[in-house]
C-alpha cells in the first residue's frame, strides 16, 4: 500500500459529465508547469453526438490509439456492457502503466469492471497506485466501483461530478489538485 494515499484522487461522475475533459484541462496545466507526467488518458469519439469508440493516449510518448469500440450483438472479444476493447492497445495501455515511476502525476482515465471485477486490463495501473511512485495520482473510477476503489486506497479524496463544471470550478479544482506538487 502506498504511503501516497491522501494523494489519490479519485474522479468519478455519470456519463459523459466531462470527467475526461477535466483530466484534458489537468494534464494541460501540468505540462504547462512542467510536470513529469505518466499514465493514460482515454478521450471518447463522437459521430454525430453518439460516442462510438474510445481512444488511448500515453501521457509520455503522446502516442495514440483506438481502444473500444461500441459494441453490437453480433460483437466478439473483450466485451463490456458497451464496448468491445482492443485486446492488443489494452496490453500497450497496461505496459504503458507499468512504465510510469517517479512522475509528478499519475493519471489513469480510466479503471473499471475489467480491473476491479474481472482482474483483467490495467492491472499495472492499481499496481501503480499502490507503489506511490508519483507526487499525485488522478485515477477516473465510475461511480459503481468507487466504493471498492475506497477500500484499497482509504484516504483517498473523491471528487464526485454530478454536473459538467464551468471553467471557473475547473481552474480552481485543477489548482487544489496540483498543490501538493508545489509543496514537495
């Protein structure tokens, strides 16, 4: 267990509530300080106002890839209620996660049913976690997990959204966020 885990937080929220956006505004803020960061971020595909797939970008390298897709009933792989993952990105993400020592931030959007239920995808990213080899670490847990996320890391803050936050909320709740990098 990490001797970090009042430096966790946890980001969770509904849908589409803009808890990737707000990561977007995190991670900008923090290379404009010059941060070292590592982790993922998972910003979704639109088409016409429908999310249709998911893609992954190393926080590092900025490389990026397409993670799910929305599933159909005739869909195969590594399924979810709505999405059909990318076996091959899901083992780039999870090697992606295990190569992030010593950051200023850890960010990982997102941990879900595959980590916490079926111990499968991004098992470096909760091993990461727990190591506490960052300053700060920014996990997106949706809100049906949050609780057995608590229960590994107990002292984490959740910040929870219940609506998307206006620019203003945004600048101050990246502020608080990051504080602790100042301070070490």
């Amino acid at each position: 267990m990490s001797d970090n885990t009042s430096n966790i937080w946890i980001i969770t929220g509904p849908f589409q509530v803009g808890k990737t956006h707000f990561c977007h505004n995190l991670v900008n803020e923090a290379q404009r300080r010059g941060y070292k960061l590592a982790g993922v971020i998972c910003p979704p595909v639109f088409e016409e106002q429908n999310k249709t797939a998911i893609t992954i970008e190393d926080l590092k390298s900025h490389q990026r890839k397409t993670l799910a897709t929305k599933r159909t009933t005739e869909t195969e792989g590594l399924l979810t209620d709505h999405w059909v993952f990318d076996e091959e990105v899901l083992l780039w993400g999870n090697r992606v996660l295990g190569e992030t020592i010593g950051c200023d931030l850890l960010l990982i959007d997102e941990l879900g049913p595959l980590e916490f239920n079926r111990g499968q995808g991004w098992l470096n990213g909760l091993q990461a976690i727990d190591n506490g080899d960052y300053k700060i670490a920014v996990v997106v847990i949706r809100p049906v997990l949050v609780e057995t996320a608590q229960k590994r890391w107990p002292n984490a803050i959740v910040i929870d959204f219940q609506a998307r936050l206006k620019l203003e909320e945004t600048r101050y709740l990246v502020e608080k966020v990051l504080l602790p990098i100042e301070q070490k």
